[in-house]
C-alpha cells in the first residue's frame, strides 16, 4: 500500500497540518471540488462546475451537468472510486452535495459533504 503525504492549512489557525492517506486523498478531491473552473491559474481547466449550479433551478439538465462534473473529478483521482453523489437544492441560492466514494487502497466507504451558498466568492 502507498503511503500519500500532504499538508492543509484550511481550518488551521497558526500552521499547516500535516495529513496522510485517506486524510489527504479527501483534502484534494474537496479542494478539487471547491475550486470554480478556470478558477486556477495556468491550469483553466482545473475545478468544478459545482459553484456555478447555486443559481441554476435543480432540473434534470442540471443535475445531469453536476453529476458528470463529479464523475469525472472523482475517477480522474487515482485513489478513488466513484459510488454516486445526491444533490440537494436547499434554499434558492445554496446547493449541498453528498458524494460516495470508496478509498481504493483500503477499500473504504467515505463520504464527503459540500455546501455551496451564492455567499461563497
């Protein structure tokens, strides 16, 4: 089994934390996530369409669009394996994903949660 190490300073308040295997597998795939496309420079089509769905009505278009957005995120990391997402649009302008996953070195069940609000910048 690899051994992934990584450091995070989100929700850190005076340095980065060091994180390992799984740890550090679910940090990148939420920073993956979290990041609007053509949100990072030199690399335009890094990120997630995600952001973008908080002003779009949840219809099947839409859901479709969100669903392969994270498809393709989560297979294009090594270290996962894509079980479904769920999104649920709950307020006009927020959107919360549920996304399963399985670690494929362990093969563990995750879950991550992600809220997206028209607040975010």
């Amino acid at each position: 089994m690899v051994t992934y190490i990584g450091y995070s300073s989100v929700d850190q308040t005076i340095s980065s934390k060091r994180l390992e295997d799984v740890d550090i597998a679910k940090r990148d795939l939420m920073n993956h996530l979290q990041t609007r496309r053509g949100e990072r420079v030199m690399n335009p089509k890094f990120g997630s369409i995600l952001p973008e769905l908080v002003f779009e009505p949840l219809d099947i278009a839409t859901q479709e669009d969100a669903l392969q957005d994270i498809t393709e995120i989560v297979n294009n990391d090594p270290r996962w394996k894509y079980i479904e997402a769920i999104l649920n649009k709950t307020g006009e302008h927020s959107l919360e994903v549920r996304v399963r996953l399985e670690y494929i070195d362990t093969g563990t069940a995750e879950e991550l949660f992600l809220t997206y609000t028209g607040e975010q910048v």
